[in-house]
C-alpha cells in the first residue's frame, strides 16, 4: 500500500514537473467570437512550448517557400523580438475606423492583437519567447541552410 | 577565535559590496525608454491610426535591414535628388550661423519658411490653396548633423540620426493639417500617445 502511495507520488509529481515545464514559456490564447445570429466561439488556450516543438514536425519542404522568405528577415525580426522582450509594455499599433479598432500591444512578455469589428472579436496572444522559438525554426528549414 | 574574525571580516566586506550595490543601484536609474510616435487622423473618415516605436529597437532593428537604397542604417540618396545643391555646405553653413531666418518665400497660393531657431532647423509651409495645408518640421541640429554625418556623400545615416533623437529631448517633429487630415510626429518617453 505504502509502495503503490510512492509511486503514485511519483507519477503525479512527474505529471506537474512537465506541465510546470511545457507551461514555462507562457501560453498562447486565441479568442474568436463571431457576432453574427449564430455565433461561433473558438477558444484555444495552449502552452507555448508547444509551437516550437510542432514546428519540429512539419515536413521541411512544406516550410520550404515561407522559410526562403523569412530568412533575410531574420536578423532584422530578432534584433527587433529582443528589444521587446527587454522593453516596456507598449501599444504598437493602434487603428479605429468605423465599426473597426485594432490593436497590437506589447503585455508582458508577449505580443497581443486584438482585432473587433462588425463580424467578429479577435483576440491573440503569444509569448515573445515563443514567436523567436518559431522564426527560428521557420529559417532554419530553408533550402539554403539544409544544404 | 580566529575563524570568528574571518566570519566577521566576510559578512563586512559582503555588507560592503552589497551597500556599494545598493548606493549604485539608486545613483543610476535605468533611463527611460523613449518613443517615436505617429498620430494621423482623418476627421471626414473616422479613422485615426496610431504607432508608437519605442527609439532602442528602431536602433537595434535599422543596422540589420539591406534592402533598397537602406544598408545597414545608411539610405544612398541618388545625385538627382539633390539636384546638384551641395547639402553638407549648406548645413554647415546653418549649423555656424546664429539664428536666423533662412528662407522666406511669400507667394499666392504658398508660404515657405526655413529658419535656425533654438538649436533646431524649421521649416513651415503653408499652402493657401482650397485644402489649406500646413506643414510644420522642427528637427534638432544634432539630428540633422547625425544625418549627414557618413563619409560619403551620397548617403544618410539614418542609425546615427535616430541615436541623436534619443538623445534629444521631448519635442514635437512634425505636423501636418489640412482640411481634413491632423498627422503628428513627436518624441517623448510615453509608450502610449494619449
């Protein structure tokens, strides 16, 4: 009994140690509400350690045009990623116009854009972190530095 | 005894540093982050968009970017776009003389002004036609130095002009009014441009 007591200690405090480590990065939440008479509403709530580690699995030539593009970009999108992480929280963008208001703030240590119009509200937030995992790896499958 | 003494020598000399840490810790203050912002507002259609950069990752992100006529922080300006003035000459002819009045220009429809005033090169255009615009510039002379301050002649440093507006103090750059569009360009240490 007492041995069945440890492992199963064993076990859930295995469970918590890698949710505590897949959590670690912060989450991504993506909020989608339609405002229409039959209104849909996504909500994903997912760790950002995530993104990264799907990235792995996605077949290099289907990232193959996208990881061309962004590459030359890539020195540019990182000094630019690290200098908001190290900043202040800070509205980047901010655009009203009739029946629409977008918004793209720095919170945290994340990027937020939230976009409400007629049809819908929008709201996503990703972990900077986890944004330079991505890029990463977006450029590192391009044809250039497999060869 | 001995390792008493060596005790109380060890928690005065960390005592020590860690005061010393402190005392620079509160001596210098991180300073602030300072912001680009861009406000346009066009009343007859609603709209209004704002943008607010903060200056360090302009800074960080400008050297990086080679595309077009921008590499690494310097735009290369063709000769045609001066049309054969000598900008440096004439800048340094500004930045020596006292202030002054350079420019005025009084026409029908347009008044065009260029003066030296305060440490900063301003220049007002105001155009008497139907939409009645009017454009207002004040630029720091150290910024417009930094501007031109690459060795070749042909090109602007746009990286060391963007250090000396962190470097200046809050000011407004330029604004734009016409009969229906307000845009706005400032510097200060907001993150937000309300």
């Amino acid at each position: 009994m007492v041995l069945l007591g440890k492992v199963a200690l064993g076990i859930a405090g295995t469970a918590l140690a890698g949710i505590g480590l897949i959590c670690s990065e912060g989450m991504i939440e993506v909020n989608v509400v339609e405002k229409q008479p039959e209104a849909h509403h996504v909500y994903v709530l997912a760790p950002a350690m995530l993104l990264p580690i799907t990235m792995h699995f996605i077949p290099s030539r289907n990232l193959g045009r996208a990881a061309a593009e962004v590459k030359p970009w890539i020195p540019t999108i990182r000094a630019a990623l690290e200098q908001l992480r190290a900043g202040e929280d800070v509205t980047l963008v901010e655009v009203r116009e009739p029946g629409q208001h977008v918004l793209v703030t720095k919170t945290g240590g994340s990027v937020v854009v939230d976009v409400t119009d007629e049809d819908e509200i929008v709201h996503v937030s990703a972990p900077i972190r986890a944004i330079e995992s991505t890029v990463e790896q977006v450029a590192a499958a391009s044809p250039e530095t497999q060869d | 005894m001995r390792k008493g003494i060596r005790a109380i020598g060890v928690s005065c000399l960390l005592a020590l540093t860690m005061g010393n840490l402190a005392v620079t810790a509160m001596a210098a203050p991180a300073p602030a982050e300072r912001y680009l912002h861009v406000k346009v507002d066009d009343a007859s259609k609603g709209e209004s968009v704002n943008v607010n950069v903060p200056l360090a990752m302009a800074q960080a992100i400008l050297p990086t970017i080679n595309k077009g006529t921008l590499h690494n922080g310097h735009v290369t300006i063709g000769d045609t776009d001066f049309n054969g003035v000598d900008v440096r000459a004439l800048l340094d002819a500004i930045r020596t003389a006292p202030d002054n009045e350079f420019v005025t220009v009084k026409e029908k429809d347009q008044d065009v002004r260029v003066a030296k005033s305060n440490g900063n090169l301003i220049v007002h255009v105001l155009d008497k036609s139907k939409d009645g615009e009017k454009v207002d510039v004040t630029i720091p002379m150290k910024v417009v130095d930094a501007l031109f301050s690459t060795v070749k002649d042909n090109q602007l440093d746009v990286a060391a002009a963007i250090r000396a507006l962190s470097d200046a103090g809050d000011a407004v750059l330029v604004t734009v009014q016409d009969a229906t569009e307000h845009v706005r360009i400032w510097i200060d240490s907001h993150s937000s441009s309300e």
